[in-house]
C-alpha cells in the first residue's frame, strides 16, 4: 500500500550536501538520533503546558525537522561508516520515544479527544514494532502503510497546523483520528503479512 515513506529517497538526495558537511564537521549519527528525540520532547512539553492553541504551529515545523533528522542519521550511518548496534537501537527506540512524547500530550489539549490520540499512539509503537518483528523472523524491516510513521507525522502536522489557524475541533477531528487508528491497525496486519510473504517468495516455512 502507498505510503509517504516512498518519498524519502528524493528527500534524502536533497539532504546529501548537508548530510556531508555534518559528516566532515564530526557530527555522529547518533547524536542526530538523540536530537530528534530531545526536539520531540521538548516540542510535546510545551503543547501540554500552553492554553494558546498557536502553540500547535510547532508541530508541523517540528515534525518536518525531525523527518530530516531521521533521515540524516540514517544516512550518516550508512553513506559515512557509521553504522553501528548501538546506533540500531537507538534508531528504533528513538522513534517510537519521540512519537509518543510528541503526540501523547495532545490528549490533554481541549481540541483533542483523548482517547483515540491514546490509542493511536499506541498502535504506532505496534506498528513499528511490527516492521522490526521482519527482521527478527528473517524478512527485511517492513516500512509498508498504510499508515506508518511519515504519514502519522503528515496527519498531526497538518492537524496542528489547522488548528493553530483557528479551525475548530469536534466531531470531524475525532472521526479522523478514529480514522487513523483504524488504519494504523490495518498497517499492523500489512506489515506483517509482507513479512510473511517476502519470507515465501524466498522459499523460506513461514
């Protein structure tokens, strides 16, 4: 299924010259890593602490910064040599650290509903552990959607952005966000079924 992701290699190649410049000035990919996640957090802090609802302008300006700090870390890692196991783990985790620190304090905005941004934040940590679990069974790690973490970044960046401007919540908010987490389940099962077939495509019991 379609999914932003699928943007991402024209994304980076418009990165490359600055991602060089980091590299030669001897910025690590892990410290880009950690940034991502400090930003996160420090974003998901003040929407929790600041009534005006203009705070919810950093989101998409937040949102589209990390997406270049994730693929810049990546691609120091990988283009630079510095791949490493410490620098896996702090990938995957940073992720799913930063989304729910990022998205979890919006339950306690008065535009938001609670529950589903709840449960949609905990879905996201299932996807991605989902396109994890295909490595640890012996298929690739899964990006497939139709929901996964750049189009969970779209939605709250463009939510955020909306909303700032003054756009009312309500009934059509928490009917997209019920929305989503219907979709965040369906990438579940994708992902997993991808695996899965991937796994038979190469002859290996699944």
């Amino acid at each position: 299924m379609p999914s932003i992701y699928q943007l991402k290699p024209a994304f980076q190649a418009l990165l490359r010259p600055s991602v060089r410049a980091l590299a030669r000035a001897g910025v690590s990919a892990n410290q880009v890593t950690l940034a991502a996640v400090v930003l996160a957090a420090a974003v998901g802090a003040s929407v929790a602490v600041e009534p005006d609802r203009r705070i919810l302008w950093l989101l998409p300006v937040a949102l589209f910064v990390r997406m270049a700090l994730n693929a810049i870390d990546g691609m120091l890692a990988r283009e630079h040599g510095q791949m490493s196991r410490l620098g896996a783990i702090l990938n995957e985790l940073g992720d799913v650290v930063a989304d729910a620190a990022m998205y979890l304090p919006l339950a306690l905005r008065p535009e938001f509903a609670p529950v589903p941004v709840v449960v949609l934040v905990v879905l996201g940590i299932l996807v991605e552990m989902t396109g994890v679990i295909g490595v640890q069974i012996g298929a690739s790690r899964r990006y497939d959607g139709p929901l996964g973490k750049s189009d969970r970044a779209f939605l709250f960046g463009a939510l955020g952005l909306l909303l700032g401007c003054g756009v009312a919540g309500g009934t059509w908010l928490a009917g997209l966000l019920w929305l989503a987490v219907a979709l965040s389940a369906l990438t579940v099962l994708n992902r997993a079924r991808q695996a899965l077939i991937e796994l038979h495509h190469r002859g290996s019991p699944t």
